[in-house]
C-alpha cells in the first residue's frame, strides 16, 4: 500500500495535476459473447426455454442419468426427466429455481407462451405420450394444472394467437387449441395435407402459417389457418428445398424460411430448390432471398433464426454465427470466440441478445454419438460484432 500512494505522489508531481483521483486503466470493449451466471439446475437438453420480456423461464427436457439409481449406465448418456426449472435475469445476471411443478419429466413438450404465462402440455415419457399439461404464472411464482385434454400429444406447432394457445401436427395430424379465460379445449379443423416428414410455423398476428414437407416431394407445400374463420386456406408451393431450412421468421410482413447454406438443392428439376425464401401473405406469393456466400457458411450448430432488429441472425451457441439484413439483402458473419462446443442449446432472443443454455457437448477424450449436457449458458450480441 505504502509504495503505490508513493508512486501516485511522484505521478502528481512530474503532471502538476492537482487532482488526487487513481489513475484506471480504460475498460477493455465489449466483445459479442459473455458467459452468464450457471444456472442453480442441471443443464438438460430438450428442455422448454420461452423470454417472458423480463427472464428466460426453462423447464423439463432430458438430463444426464442419476448414478445413484442407474449405476451401469454410460456416464455420457441421457436417461433422467427432470421436472424442475429455472428463471434467468439477464440484467441481473441471476437466476431463480421455479416453484414445483404439478407435472412430471418428460421431452417433446408441447409449450406457449400467452404474454403473462407459460402453458405446457403432453410430451413423452417413459411410459408413453401425455395428455397433462399446467400453466406457470412467472410474476407469481405459482403453477395451475390445465383441464383434461382431447389427446395426448408431443412435438406441435404451436402458437399463441392473443386468445388461444394453437397446437397443430405433432405426433398427431390434427391440431387442437386452448383457451386460458374459458379453460376450454376445442378441436381444429384438419389442415389440407396429412403424413408430412419436416414442418415449420410462424404466427403473423391473423393467422397461422404452416410449411411442410410431404412424402415424395422436395417442395415447400404450406397452408394457412385463420383462427377467426376457423378455416384454413392452402398457399402456392414454394422455391425452398423444404426439410433445409432451419427455422420461419416471421418478419411483420413475410415469412422468412432460412437456411444457412449456400447450396442450391437439386435432383433434376429444371429450376434447382434454394435453401431460403420469403412467403408473403398480402400477394400470396413467394420472393427468393439472396444466397448466403461460402464465407459466411462454416456450421453454425444447429441454431434456430430469430429475428433481431432487421436482421435474421442463426447461432447455435458455439461456431460463428451469420445474418441476413433484410433491408440490404446481404449476409455478415458473426466471430464468436473460441467457447465450449455445444450442440441443440435452447435459444431465446432478449430485444438485444441471443441467449443459449443447455444442450449437447462432446467430453474429453470422448465420441461424438455420446454426449453430456452442456453445464454452462452464453449470450451473444450481434451488434457487438
């Protein structure tokens, strides 16, 4: 102590500065990732992750196995179902443990969020599919089990249209919706086409955009339901390799399907598939959208497009991400430092960043077919990059 108050004397002096202030180094930048705090749960996979505008709220999924009961069991495998979860503040950078749930472990959980709550039902457990489902109020802290279901469903489309949670497809071909005022089920009509292999959604705030793939074809087929009406329409077939693209952006005017590969896709036909394109409701058409250049198509882990400002940014919690302007139609990538490999993360965007938590990584010294969850969570900012 004695000899840095002596050296600040003597800094004084040589600068005629009167001002006894420290001298601080300045901050470095911020880079475009940072490590948030480790969650009080274990890490998971195939877990529910929904940004309530405050926190992101986990819950469920598929965790590493519970020695103490499966001693034999590979350590790098999945077998426990924990029904727990978590909330993460991304301004405090802390998180809180959920209140219990009423609902047991399970994966392929059917999730919404409504705006003040988080609606789970049905998923799949050991046993078999589930028709149970609760409501988790994240301001209270407290959950409501759901009245009896139609079905028994895991792995929907789901939306949330103002009024009614809509849950379409799935391990089912039909689709049902709740209401949370009326706590009353209802059944949907059926959508134009059954027994498709890949879907996408997205909600445009009147209906509900539905794009598959069916049997035999390499083509986007898509339909339309509106809730109002309770009827469906059936859209023109799209340019889009269906079963490449990633994940439907719903933009505020068009439905976004992207991909991140620069590929053009084709087997035989005269006009090759592109990995991306836009649906837009008020023609009723589709638009391509500018192929991303190989630059910016090293693997981005899997990650879903969300849309973040007027870009379309796809990250999969580890590689580097890449973004498509939607003004300029152009790419950028996206650095991300060197961080743990991770693989199917849960992924939420806050209003200013990605959020990655959970998922698959490869041990030390182990195989890639068996992973362990990922214990720790990262953001990325893209406008940092």
């Amino acid at each position: 102590m004695r000899r840095t108050a002596l050296t600040t004397l003597a800094l004084l002096a040589l600068t005629g500065c009167s001002d006894p202030s420290p001298v601080r180094d300045p901050e470095p930048a911020a880079g475009p990732i940072r490590t948030i705090e480790r969650a009080p749960i274990p890490s998971r996979v195939a877990h529910t992750a929904v940004w309530t505008g405050e926190e992101m709220v986990v819950w469920g999924g598929r965790g590493a196995p519970d020695k103490s009961t499966e001693p034999n069991r590979p350590p790098n495998s999945h077998a426990t179902l924990p029904a727990d979860g978590a909330a993460y503040d991304p301004e405090a950078d802390s998180w809180r443990v959920l209140a219990k749930s009423p609902l047991s472990g399970r994966t392929g959980q059917n999730d919404v969020w409504t705006g003040s709550s988080l609606l789970i039902w049905g998923g799949n457990a050991k046993r078999g599919k589930l028709k149970d489902g609760a409501s988790y109020d994240p301001a209270a802290d407290t959950w409501t089990a759901l009245p009896d279901a139609p079905d028994a469903r895991s792995g929907a489309q789901t939306a949330w249209t103002g009024t009614e949670a809509l849950f379409i497809g799935g391990s089912r071909e039909d689709g049902v919706a709740y209401n949370p005022a009326t706590r009353a089920w209802r059944a949907l009509p059926d959508a134009p086409f059954h027994s498709y292999d890949w879907a996408l959604s997205t909600w445009t705030g009147e209906e509900f955009l539905l794009f598959v793939e069916t049997s035999g074809s390499r083509e986007t087929k898509g339909a339309a339901y509106d809730p109002a009406s309770d009827t469906w329409r059936t859209l023109p077939t799209g340019p889009v390799a269906a079963g490449v693209s990633s994940g439907a952006v719903w933009t505020g005017d068009r439905a976004v399907l992207f991909s991140s590969s620069s590929r053009l896709y084709s087997r035989g036909e005269k006009d090759p598939l592109d990995p991306g394109g836009a649906y837009i409701p008020k023609t009723n058409k589709w638009e391509r959208i500018t192929l991303s250049p190989p630059a910016t198509t090293a693997m981005t882990g899997y990650g879903e497009p969300m849309l973040a400002g007027r870009e379309i940014v796809q990250w999969g919690g580890a590689r580097p991400a890449i973004a498509y302007h939607l003004d300029e139609s152009r790419w950028r990538s996206i650095p991300v430092p060197k961080i743990p490999w991770r693989e199917f993360p849960s992924l939420v965007w806050t209003g200013t960043e990605i959020i990655a938590w959970g998922g698959d990584s490869c041990p030390p010294a182990a195989n890639c077919f068996a992973l362990m969850p990922v214990e720790d969570g990262v953001a990325l900012n893209p406008t940092r990059a």
